[in-house]
C-alpha cells in the first residue's frame, strides 16, 4: 500500500468493484477499502438477479453452471392480476447468482486490472487541504492509517458513510435514509410439499409487490414482497396474496430481510475531490428498486470525465467533475425522474381496479408489460376502458384523477430534469424548482393502499 492514490474508493460491492476496474484499467493507480471479510463481502442477501444483456454491455465477468457462483438462468417472466389471473407474459434473460460470491469475482476482476483492495479497513474520515478533500483516513487491525488522493470515492452502500460525514457546506446532499426512504423487502425461500419441476420462470404480482421467481439448490423458488415504511406492511399484502392466489402448498426454508434505498437520487454526485455513486447516491431503478446495472450507467459516464480530467495533473474541482451529473440527467437520469415520479400513484390504487385493467388489458397490457411499447392504439385502449371502469364501478373516479394527476406531475419532473444546468452556476435555482417539484409529488410512502 502506497502513501498516495490517484482514487480511492469506499466499498468493494459492485459500484467500487466496477469504477475501480476502469479507473486501473486506464492506467490510474487505484485502492478500494471495504471494512468486510472477502468471505462476508455482500452478505445482506445470498441469490441476486442480473440481466444476462447487460452483464454483456456493461462487460462484467461471466459465470458458469457449477462454478460455485452461477445458480440458474430463466427468460420466462409474466405479470399477474392480484387473482392470478390475465398473465401478460414477457422476456428477460436473467441469469442468478450467489452475489457474495459474484461480488468477490468482481473484486478479483479489479485487481486484476491494477486496483488494490484491503478488507478489513473501516472509514473514519477524509482528510482536506484548503478545505478540499486530498485524502482518507480509515482503521485496520486497530491501527489509523491515513492515505491521500485526487479523488475519493463514496462506493459505500445505503450508509453512504463517506457522503453523510463531509462539512454541510461542501456541495452534496447528507441525509440518511428514513423508513420513507427505502423498499423493505422479505425474501422467503420455500419448497413445495409435493416434487415438481425446478422453478425456472418468474411470476410478478403487481398490486401486492410480489414475485416468485427461482432459486439456488437450497429450496425450490424465492417469494419475494417489496414494501415501504416497514415490513409489517409488506406482511399484510402477503397475507392477502396468499387468500387470493392460488399457489402449490409450500413450506418456508429460511428468510433474508433487508432495505434498497427508493428515493430519488442525489441531485448532484460530485465536490471537489469527490464522486458518490451506486446505493450511497440512492441510485436504484424507480420500477423495481434494483440498483447494480443502474449504478453502471453512472459509473461509466464518471470513468470517463474522471479519467479526462485526472491526465491534465490538476486537482478534481467540483466544475471538473461537473460533466458527469450533465450527461447522466440528460440520459438515464431524467427517464429514472419520470417513472419514479409517476410510479408510486401508478401502482396505488384499489384490488379490483387492478384487476379490471388486467382482465381488459388495458395499461397493465400484453403490449406495454411484454414489449414495452405505448403506441396511439394503446392509448385509445386505456381511455377507453378507464371510462367504462368508471361507468360499471371497477374504478373510483378519485383513483383516476390521483392516476392522471401523478402523470401530469411526473411530465413536470422529466422536464426539469431535461433542464439539468451545464455548470455549478445554475444549480441553486434548479434545486430550488426540484424541491418543490419532489414535494409536490410525494413518495411510495404516501400512497399506502388500503387493505
């Protein structure tokens, strides 16, 4: 271990792996601390799912059957009314993984490319110059260890340790995740009582949260239920799943109980000196609270502006790093905005206004939930069926003034955030405008269903 690094990164879990896998790769001397074991590195959860395309696009290390990492692949993938009834069946090449294992393979990438990595090493504090981040001081074995850099990195997880401890007037956002600010989600591993065939396809019920989808060897498929403010309310739909839908008897193997942050992101990423990224940024996809590959899209961008600006020797000032908020907001940032902003009054509405849309296909359709496309005639489709729920009583008029008012606040959304400032200048009034948009919209949290 060097005095001094052009990066270091807090946290070995796929945001850190990743951005210190570019950053060695393109020549720049790299250190990654993480505070757990190699064998305890992402230990929240033991099956994780990950799209097989963008494993590809993003050029992730690969796993094969019986390498002690790879559990199984599945591209059936369907949605289901709150009965289920009316499947809209889609396609994704999902391959999982025991991600403890996955996560120490990308470690092990990294390092192969130059970076270095020390487990055991806990953040205490970065150090500054001037007032400017040159540095990190963390403790290994009982010992402080202080070591400088260009640019320190945030890779931490929901704590966002390195964030939340610098001064309140540096440029980013610190506050902690609240029980408002997350998914709370209960996976139950679960074998039938009855042999069937391995489950190899994923079920999703949107009105509950719910999916089932497979497993490693150790049961026989995963129920998995989604919830904000806590897991007593995740609970309560499961129950009511249970009386509503109809699946093989089953016995309950283990549980694993944990958070994904649900919040938008930060509005900025960068200070001088500094990048926080992947779940410490609250970046998570807004449909379903997975946050490895949208954290990529982030990082690629960040590998990019950051290796540009670290070659000229000058310090990384925040107008430097600038360019990475700019190109993600005008990108995946602005889409995320909107389908967050529209998504929570989306999905809050009555059991059986759900499955009237289903069973019509209208909204909830073959066409929008299969191949993702929301064409005039799909549109003219939903109208429709929306005035003729009202008129047979599937819908309450106050559900679709909620749906229509939440779409309008949501356009609001994406077109500020097309508006994201090219510089620092510009930000105080964007912030400013974005707050009360936020406000305005609401959280997850906001729009409990009654059951």
């Amino acid at each position: 271990m060097k005095d001094a690094y052009d990066i270091v990164i807090v946290g070995a879990s796929s945001a850190g792996a990743y951005f210190a896998h570019e950053m060695a790769q393109r020549g720049f001397s790299v250190l990654v601390i993480e505070k757990d074991t190699p064998e305890t590195l992402s230990s929240e959860y033991d099956v994780f799912h990950m799209n097989r395309g963008e494993m590809q696009r993003f050029d992730l290390p690969q796993v094969q059957p019986d390498d002690g990492v790879y559990c199984f692949e599945f591209t059936d993938d369907t949605q289901f009314s709150p009965y289920g009834k009316h499947p809209k069946p889609g396609k994704k090449d999902v391959i999982g993984m025991h991600k403890s294992g996955y996560m120490l393979r990308m470690n092990v990438w990294a390092q192969a490319a130059g970076a270095e990595i020390v487990y055991g090493a806990c953040y205490e504090t970065a150090l500054y110059t001037d007032g400017r981040i040159s540095g990190v001081r963390f403790t290994r074995e009982g010992e402080s260890v202080e070591i400088g850099c260009r640019l320190l990195a945030d890779c931490s997880g929901k704590q966002a340790v390195v964030r939340r401890s610098l001064p309140d007037d540096y440029g980013v956002e610190k506050f902690a995740l609240t029980a408002r600010d997350v998914f709370f989600v209960k996976l139950r591993y679960i074998k039938f009582d009855e042999p069937m065939e391995r489950w190899l396809k994923s079920q999703f019920y949107l009105f509950y949260k719910l999916w089932i989808a497979p497993s490693d060897d150790s049961a026989d498929a995963i129920l998995g239920i989604g919830s904000s403010c806590s897991l007593d309310v995740g609970e309560k739909f499961y129950r009511l799943f249970c009386q509503n839908v109809k699946v093989p008897p089953y016995h309950v193997v283990r549980e694993e109980i944990g958070t994904t942050p649900y919040r938008r992101p930060l509005y900025s990423f960068v200070a001088d000196g500094f990048l926080c990224m992947g779940d410490a940024a609250c970046l998570t996809k807004p449909d379903n609270g997975e946050g490895t590959t949208a954290a990529l899209v982030l990082e690629e961008i960040a590998a990019e502006v950051a290796a540009s600006a670290l070659q000229n020797g000058a310090y990384l000032t925040r107008e430097a790093l600038w360019p990475i908020n700019k190109r993600y907001n005008d990108g995946q940032g602005k889409e995320f905005a909107l389908v967050l902003a529209a998504f929570a009054r989306a999905v809050s509405h009555s059991i059986r206004m759900n499955d009237f849309l289903f069973k019509h296909d209208a909204i909830f359709s073959k066409k929008i939930i299969g191949a993702g496309k929301v064409d005039a005639a799909e549109i003219a489709k939903a109208v429709f069926f929306i005035l003729y729920g009202l008129a047979s009583g599937n819908i309450k008029p106050a559900e679709i003034g909620g749906m229509l008012g939440g779409g309008v606040k949501a356009i609001r959304v994406l077109l500020h955030y097309a508006r994201y400032p090219a510089s620092p200048d510009g930000f105080p009034d964007w912030v400013e405008k974005a707050d009360k948009l936020w406000d305005s919209v609401g959280q997850m949290a906001d729009y409990q269903i009654e059951i």
